[in-house]
C-alpha cells in the first residue's frame, strides 16, 4: 500500500489505517483474543502500518490486545494510542467521561501504555478530550517533556476545536489531530483543515464510514442493540436514521455506477479531499479490511469530486453525533 506522511513531522504510515477500538469495545459481539490478534496481523501482511487504540478502550484491554499482536512488527509499524480520562468517572454504560490531564495523570497514563503495548516509547500519543480543569498549554508541556525524555516521539489531539489545536501548536508543536469526518459529517472542512494545512499538522479521521452506516449495511427501520453504542446516538435512532439513509442511497448508486463497494468510494472520496489525511476505519473481518485497503488505489477526477460534492451539500443530516453528556466533551 501507497505511504502518507504525517504531517511535516511525523512518520511515514500506509495510506489506511486501522481502528481498533471495536476489538473490545462499542461493537460487540467481541471476537476471542486470539481470532482478534490474528485480524490485526493479517492487516499488517496486508500493508497496514497505522494502528489505533485508547487506554479508555476497555479501558485497558485494547492497548494490551494491540500491544501483543503488533509486538513482533516492532518499528516496522506505528501505534497511536490516547489519554486524558479519569477511570473514577463513568456513564451508565461503563465508558469513562471524567477528564484528567494533569502532569501526574499523563505520566500514569504513559508509563502504563509502555507496558501494556510492549515498547519503549510511544509513536503518537494523543489528548482524546480536551479536559477543561487543564490549560492547554499546561498539557502541552507536559508531553513536551515526554517527547524530550524519548518517552513519546509525536503527540496530537483528538476532538479539539480548532483554537485550542493552535494553543497547543504554540508550545509543543502537533503532529496530527484526529476527528470525525466523513461524507456524512463534514464540519472539519469549514475551519480544522484549512488551519492544519496552514500549520502542516495531519489529519486523522475516524468514523471515516459514519460508524458503519455508508457501507449500506443499515435499512429504515434498523434498531439497534442495547449494547451496541449506535442505540445511544441521536442520529442513528428513529426517524433521524431513516432520513439519513437519503445520503447512503447517493453512495449507494455512485459506487455501484464508480464499480467499487460503498466502504471503497467513501473512504477513497475521504482521502482525495488532501494528501495529509489517513482514515482509521475499525472492522473485525479480514473481508473488510480488505474492502477497506482496496480504497487507497480508487481515484477520483476532479469532474468526479465536483459532482460528488455538489450530491453530498444537498443532502441534510438528522440528529446529534453523541449522546448529550459526549457531545460535551467535543470541540470540533
């Protein structure tokens, strides 16, 4: 698979990544570790060298889950992982939602994710909220001296706004800010990327598939399992959902008519937006990471993206991204 650099600072990463969050949380049913450790790898034989994880995903198990599949890959791939929650405070589902970024809180964090991943520094290690008790520059010098210790080589935020990304930058600067987007959630494009362009900071997108929804898996009517995270979310439940499959029905036909699967067309449309941006989609089967790294050799021209466009601005959305006390913790 075809290389992206990361920025003006950061690693070179395959142009797909893989979010690997749904191995242990949101989307059950869970795969037994080792069918799980076996996906992960083969996406490595397959060209993957970007990988995503949180020590909120479990919390715990996920680091400790990537840590043991990509231990024998050792530099050959880069691991980001995040901190920033506080375990004492969680919702009713068990995801933590308390903010902590304090010095003492990172340096637990990190020295915990060494551990649990097998390695001896940190690729890149993002703030996954905003935590409003911390300034931002405080933050920021703390994993400056992380990065100076040889702990972290590259950090980067996740779901900040744009001022506070710049604040950041000031005083340690970013390699990459990680977001949703996708042809269903575009608000990045209206200030987030024009200023990392600006600042030569990566984009990192996830969700890049509307949390499974553009594959076209979902029809009108679909309810979801309480203990599937989609059941939580405004936009996914009701008549909210039904009114978005209008978008899903567009990628439906221009993939079909482009000869390439939804997944392909609407990460392929993510990744010709700028050649700084990497999609993390997240899937449990080897038949959809597949599907998914198919996407980075599917082209657009510019006629194409134009019309695109022009379908996609037409299309309204429906419903919240978050369930009410996440949306809070989110900038962008």
């Amino acid at each position: 698979m075809r290389k992206i650099k990361l920025g003006e600072r950061g690693p070179e990463v395959s142009a797909v990544g893989l979010g690997c969050m749904g191995f242990t949380m949101s989307w059950p049913p869970f795969l037994p570790k080792d069918e799980s450790i076996s996906i992960i790898r083969k996406a490595v034989e397959l060209g993957v060298t970007f990988f995503d994880t949180a020590e909120a995903y479990g919390p715990y198990t996920n680091e400790e889950l990537v840590g043991e599949a990509l231990e024998p890959f050792g530099d050959e791939v880069v691991i980001a992982t995040k901190f920033g929650y506080d375990f004492t405070k969680l919702d009713d589902t068990g995801r933590p939602i308390g903010m902590d970024s304090s010095e003492k809180n990172i340096r637990r964090s990190v020295e915990g994710m060494l551990k649990r991943l097998h390695r001896d520094h940190i690729d890149l290690l993002y703030q996954h909220r905003v935590d409003p008790a911390t300034p931002i520059e405080e933050v920021a010098e703390s994993v400056g001296k992380l990065i100076k210790e040889g702990k972290v080589l590259c950090w980067g935020m996740s779901e900040a706004a744009p001022s506070t990304v710049k604040r950041a930058h000031n005083v340690c600067p970013l390699t990459v800010v990680q977001s949703e987007y996708s042809m269903w959630y575009r608000k990045a494009e209206e200030e987030m990327l024009p200023m990392l362009k600006e600042l030569g900071i990566a984009f990192v997108p996830f969700s890049p598939l509307g949390k499974g929804v553009l594959t076209g898996r979902f029809k009108r009517g679909e309810k979801f399992a309480d203990d599937d995270y989609r059941s939580k979310i405004p936009r996914f439940q009701g008549d909210n959902l039904d009114k978005n499959l209008v978008l899903v029905d567009y990628v439906t036909e221009a993939a079909e008519k482009k000869g390439v699967t939804n997944a392909q067309f609407a990460l392929a449309w993510l990744m010709a937006q700028h050649p700084w941006l990497v999609p993390i989609p997240g899937t449990k089967k080897v038949s959809r990471l597949q599907e998914n790294i198919g996407a980075a050799d599917v082209s657009f021209t510019e006629a194409e993206l134009a019309e695109i466009r022009r379908h996609i601005e037409s299309i309204e959305s429906y419903g919240a991204r978050y369930p009410e006390e996440q949306e809070k913790l989110t900038g962008l």
